[in-house]
C-alpha cells in the first residue's frame, strides 16, 4: 500500500531541489521487494511532453506489516528537455510527479517551477 505522496514545497525556485516523498507499507502475509518509482509531467512545456516521464525509481525490501519511506529528490535539470532549438531548458510552470510501483497506479502531487 502507497501513502498519499507528500512534497516538501509548492513552489520550487531555481537551482532548490524538491523532496518527493511516499511511505509504502507491505500488506501481506510474506516479505516481499517492490520498486517504487517517480514520473514527472510537465503541464507547461513549450513543446509537446510525455504524458508520464520516469525520473527515479529505487527497490525496497519490505517484511510482513513493515513499512519504508521512499523519499526522490528533483532538481531543476531532472525538469529539464531538449527544446527545438537544441537548447536544454525547463520551462516554469506546473509540474506534476506521480508515484507508484506502476505507472498507472500512482499517487500524484502538484507543484510550480518559478523564476
């Protein structure tokens, strides 16, 4: 089971790092691993983006009814692209990450890149 994922700030200003951070916690009978991993949408590119774009992940041992927190760190290069004029940028503007042992069962949060 995936906790609600909590960030560390709305806003994230150049050159700062966000902290994205999710508890699992194994529900079942026997020990088990799991890969937690983190996408990144970007709502306000220039240019088309990924719908759901892989930027972390990390495996983790999990024994009966025993919990972990996952935490990913995104700075302002993990948010960057290469643009049409070959130059790699982020744009500001909102972000979406979601996390998940999927990447169509996640858990999302929002947050803004400013100048």
């Amino acid at each position: 089971a995936y906790s609600d994922v909590s960030i560390n700030k709305t806003k994230m200003k150049s050159g700062e790092t966000l902290e994205v951070s999710v508890t699992v916690t194994n529900t079942g009978k026997y020990a088990g691993e799991e890969v937690v991993q983190l996408y990144v949408r970007d709502l306000a590119a220039d240019i088309a983006r990924p719908v759901k774009e892989l930027k972390g992940f990390e495996k983790i041992k999990l024994g009966t009814a025993e919990s972990k927190t996952v935490t990913f760190k995104l700075t302002e290069k993990d948010l960057s692209y290469w643009n049409n004029e070959l130059k790699f940028k982020a744009d500001p503007g909102k972000f979406k990450v979601f996390v998940g042992g999927n990447s169509r069962d996640v858990k999302e949060a929002e947050f803004e890149l400013v100048r």
